[in-house]
C-alpha cells in the first residue's frame, strides 16, 4: 500500500510555481494577483481565507483580501464583483462561500466574468470542463486528478465508482475520469443516497472516490484488493483530546480499507491540501491569459 501524500505534492506544485514567478517577473511580466473576498465572520471561511491569502505570499503572488460585514447587500458585493471584472491588474478572484443567507450565491457566482473565475464555479467553466476544452477546473476535481497525474496511477479502462454527485466534486470528477485522454478513460459509475447495492458496485472498483460526507462510510468489505481510493470527504467530529475540540474524519474506515488498497489518500493531508494548490495553479493560468503568455 502507498500513501498519496498530499500535503508533499501540493508543497511540490507550490515551488514549482514559486520558480515560475521568478521566471516571470524577471521577464518583466508581472506577478500573479488573486483577489479573496470575505464576506462576515464565518471561522472556517476566515480560516481558508487566511490560508488562500498565505499560500499566494508563499509562492510569490499578489493577493488582496477585500472583507465586508455580513449585513453587506447583495447589491454592494455584484458592484464590487463588477469592478473586479474590470480591474485590469487582477488576474482573478474568489469569492469565499458559503455567504449569508440573504445573499443569492448563484447570482454571485454568475456575475464573475468567467476569465477570472479562478474557481471555476462559473457556467462557462462547468460547461468547458464537460465539452473538454480549456478551462479553469474547480479546486477539489482537479486536487484529485492531479493527485493521479503526480503518481501515475494508470486510469485508462479502469472502472472509477464516484460515491458523491454534488456540483463541486462528486459531478465534476466523474466528467474529469470520463474524459479522453490521462488521468481519464476511466468507466464511471457515480454513486448516490438512492443508489442500489452499492457496496457490490463498489466491489467492482478498480478506483474509489469516496465524497459523500459519512465518516468511515466506505468499509474494507467494499474493497477489492489492490484498488486505489481516494478519501474527500472531511466530516468535524468531537475529539475532546484537540485543542479544536474537533478533528477530521474521511468517508473512509482507513484503519482497515488501507492494507487492502494499492495507493490510499489519508484525511487530513490527502485531498485538502490539494485545493489550495489547485487556486494557485488556475490562478497562474489566469495570469499568463491576461498577459498573452498562453
Ligand atoms: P454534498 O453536497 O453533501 O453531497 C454529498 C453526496 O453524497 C450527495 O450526492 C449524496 O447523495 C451522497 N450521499 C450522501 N449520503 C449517502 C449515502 N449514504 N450513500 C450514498 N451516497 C450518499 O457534499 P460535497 O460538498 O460533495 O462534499 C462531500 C464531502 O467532501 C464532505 O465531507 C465535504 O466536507 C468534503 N469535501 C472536501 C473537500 C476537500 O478539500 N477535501 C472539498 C469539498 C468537499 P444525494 O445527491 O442523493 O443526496
């Protein structure tokens, strides 16, 4: 059984991309910018927020943190997505969900110009993806297909079983391990709460993609042997012993799934450190198109 070590691969992507804005800015181009947006005082919103924000300082990206209180309108934030859009040096931008209730978050995610959705939540950018043209791909689909890509587990004829069909990974992932070409090929079977006989379907796996939001939902009775599985899900459970109060746990049982498997994410440091490296690849990519480098 190998570990896929996300938190090393994601730490890879970043010197990469470090030696990249080196190359850049000594070219006299200039430096990636992402703009955060931050809407009331949410703690784990704060929290990746600060975390998005320090990846960019880390790797040598601009960043600007735009904060409103959460009584903000709806109004306000489309005007200040909109002056975003139009802000020539800013390559791109997010805008952190969820947002209060108050404000209608599919009409924030259509109101940013899709060449500077570097969440790729935009229509545009959900209907690339599945037409396989060029695009920016949403954080967690691309995590785990990069994650593939980094330990060249091969993909082509293997029957991939998705337990997930959520807009954001389970959808997303399915259409990227469909897709012609590596990591893709795969024969997809996407699971869902009104699936029948799942553990049987998951017994034909040759790759798991558990992102359904149970804890240890996915035991080693519905693995065979020398599969891959890779854990999304990232359920808080009371941990007394954290100073949290709370840690992590995966939709997989890991304790008793991992002997069986050929390659296995763990939870945390498998998929979730990939989303943040995901931000920064899409948003260097939005750097390169504004400045024609693409
Ligand atoms: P979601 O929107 O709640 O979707 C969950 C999906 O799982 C739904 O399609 C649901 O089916 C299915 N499901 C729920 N219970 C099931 C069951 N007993 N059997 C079969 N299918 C079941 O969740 P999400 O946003 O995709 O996230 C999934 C997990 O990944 C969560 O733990 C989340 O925290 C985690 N996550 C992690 C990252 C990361 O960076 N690591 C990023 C995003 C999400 P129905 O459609 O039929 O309801």
């Amino acid at each position: 059984m190998q570990l896929i070590d996300g938190k090393l691969v994601s730490q890879q992507i970043r010197s990469e991309l470090k030696a990249e804005v080196e190359r850049m800015v000594e070219q006299g181009m200039r430096r990636p910018h992402l703009a955060v947006v931050i809407v009331g005082h949410d703690g784990g919103s704060e929290t990746y927020v600060a975390a998005k924000v320090k990846a960019c300082e880390e790797v040598g990206y601009r960043s600007t943190r735009i904060a409103f209180e959460a009584d903000v309108t709806e109004e306000q934030l489309l005007q200040k997505i909109d002056e975003l859009n139009r802000q020539a040096d800013l390559d791109g931008f997010i805008v952190q969900l969820p947002l209060p209730s108050h404000i209608d978050e599919q009409k924030i995610t259509l109101a940013i110009a899709p060449e500077k959705d570097v969440d790729g939540f935009h229509p545009v950018n959900v209907g690339r993806m599945n037409l396989g043209l060029p695009c920016f791909l949403s954080a967690t689909p691309a995590g785990i297909i990069e994650l593939l890509r980094r330990y060249q587990i091969p993909t082509q004829g293997k029957h991939c079983v998705i337990i997930g069909r959520s807009n954001i990974v389970g959808r997303p992932v399915a259409t990227l391990m469909a897709q012609k070409g590596y990591p893709g090929d795969a024969t997809v079977t996407i699971c869902h709460s009104r699936t029948q006989n799942l553990k049987q379907i998951c017994q034909t796996a040759d790759i798991i993609i558990a992102a359904l939001g149970r804890p240890g939902f996915v035991t080693s009775d519905m693995v065979k042997p020398g599969a891959v599985v890779i854990d999304v899900g990232t359920t808080r459970v009371p941990d007394a012993t954290r100073k949290s109060g709370f840690r992590l746990a995966g939709d997989v049982d890991f304790e008793h799934v991992a002997p069986l498997c050929s390659y296995i994410t763990p939870v945390p440091g498998g998929v979730g450190p990939m989303t943040i490296a995901s931000l920064l690849l899409n948003t260097m990519q939005a750097a390169k198109q504004t400045q024609n480098l693409l």
